[in-house]
C-alpha cells in the first residue's frame, strides 16, 4: 500500500466526498514541484483515471488515484486528520521526506528535490 488514510481522515474525506455528490469520485493524491523545500502534497478529487499513468487503491475505505511517477516519493505516507481549538486539518506524515518546511505540505526527498519557489 502506497497510502495509509487514518480512520479520523477517512471520515472528513468520506463527508467530502458526499458533498461532491458522484459515486465515481476518488481522492486523488500526489506531489507537484514548488514549496519552500521544493515539493508539494497535492490533493483532490478526482472522476476519471488514466490506466496508463495512475495506480488505483483503497485505504480505510477511501478510493484513491496516484499518479506513477509520485509512487515512490509518497510510499508509505500517512494522511490524518486533526481538530483543535483553532478548526481542523490534514496532516501527512512521508517517511522519505528528509527535509519539511514549518507548514507541513513542502518537502524534498534524497532521490527528488523538487523546484524550490524562490518567493518563500
């Protein structure tokens, strides 16, 4: 499994998913180059899947799109979901992330860098 989705994220994404309002959507998650560190978590939704260049799988009930090329800098990454006085977030948690910026959601690994946005 490439993903793990706690029990807590699966819920919020499974709310999100209603309001989305098709039985065919799936939380499609991946990087893009950009951030501080100079890769990004990218997440959203997703109808349709290209067989050539996407894997499919579940986690805690949750049908997710990942691209092939991202495969390997989100293997065993975990997506969570926390709430405090302050609201709620996810929370993702790379294990081949070597490097994160204080926000959470820019990173680098030792095989990818990424694109570092020059602005941060």
């Amino acid at each position: 499994m490439i993903l793990n989705i706690t029990e807590a994220a699966s819920h919020q994404i499974k709310e999100m998913l209603k309001e989305e309002g098709s039985s065919d959507v799936r939380l499609r998650f991946g990087v893009k180059g950009g951030g501080c560190s100079g890769l990004s978590y990218a997440m959203g939704f997703e109808d349709e899947i290209n067989e050539e260049l996407d894997l499919t799988e579940e986690s805690n009930g949750i049908p997710v799109v990942i691209n092939r090329q991202d495969a390997a800098i989100i293997e065993g990454t975990t997506i969570d979901f926390k709430q405090n006085m302050m609201g709620g977030g996810f929370t993702i948690d790379n294990p081949n992330a070597i490097v994160s910026c204080g926000c959470g959601s820019s990173f680098k690994t030792a095989s990818n860098a990424g694109s570092p946005d020059p602005n941060c």
